[in-house]
C-alpha cells in the first residue's frame, strides 16, 4: 500500500575531466555531498577530419541529488495500479488480444499489502500439421 519514488530535488554538482589514452584527469575531485544521487556522464571525442578522432575526449559528469517521497495508497487504489500492471505485462505476450475469452481477478488485503492474481483465458492454435505414412 506504501510506494516510494524518487524525485530530482534540483541541486546538482558537475564533474569535468579529459580522457587521454585511457588516462583520465579529473579537474575537480570528489564526489558530492548528497546522500542519494543520480550519475550522468557525456563524453565528446575531438574529431579532426570527417571520420578521424584524435585519441582525447572531453567527459562531463553530472551528479543529480535525489530524494526519496512516499505515497500511500488506499486498497482500490492500489488493486488498480495493480491489474494495469499487470495488464500491460499480459497483453505484451499475447499477440492478438481478441483471443482472451475470459478475465479473473483474485485480489487479498494482508496487512499492509495488497495480492493481486490476473487470469486470462486465451484461445492458442497449438496444432501443428503432419503428414501421415503408412
């Protein structure tokens, strides 16, 4: 019933440095102060002619602070989220969804958890055909 997601708080901190040969220097050292953070790295190769690279990339990485918000959801709202979920997951294995003949949901409240169970009953053509020597 609980549901954490996390979210940029905006702060950020930039990182820059050059490859030279698979020798790296960084200009500031260190990482962030933040507790829980996102890495993004870029890198752009020095292009001299078309298709020739000089063997020196500039890198940029990026370091995004996050933090972490609690939702709490009621039990219909959570059995929703759930079956569309769940849905989703189905319906990318079956090919054509005018096949499903049948749908049930089994769904049960335990503590602060909600199960829910999605059946689908599809029609399969599983017959192969052979032919038959005597």
């Amino acid at each position: 019933m609980n549901s954490y997601i996390e979210e940029e708080t905006g702060n950020e901190k930039i990182n820059y440095g050059i490859n030279i040969n698979n020798f790296k220097i960084n200009f500031p050292k260190g990482v962030p102060y933040f507790e829980n953070y996102d890495t993004i790295n870029e890198s752009k190769k020095l292009k001299i002619f078309s298709n020739f690279y000089f063997p020196m990339e500039f890198t940029k990485v990026t370091y995004k602070e996050l933090t972490k918000k609690q939702i709490t959801y009621t039990e219909e709202e959570a059995k929703q989220i759930l079956i569309t979920k769940l849905e989703e997951e189905l319906k990318k294995q079956i090919q054509d969804e005018e096949k499903i003949v049948n749908t049930q949901i089994n769904s049960k409240l335990e503590g602060q958890t909600v199960e829910v169970e999605l059946i689908y009953e599809v029609l399969e053509n599983i017959g192969t055909k052979e032919k038959i020597l005597f």
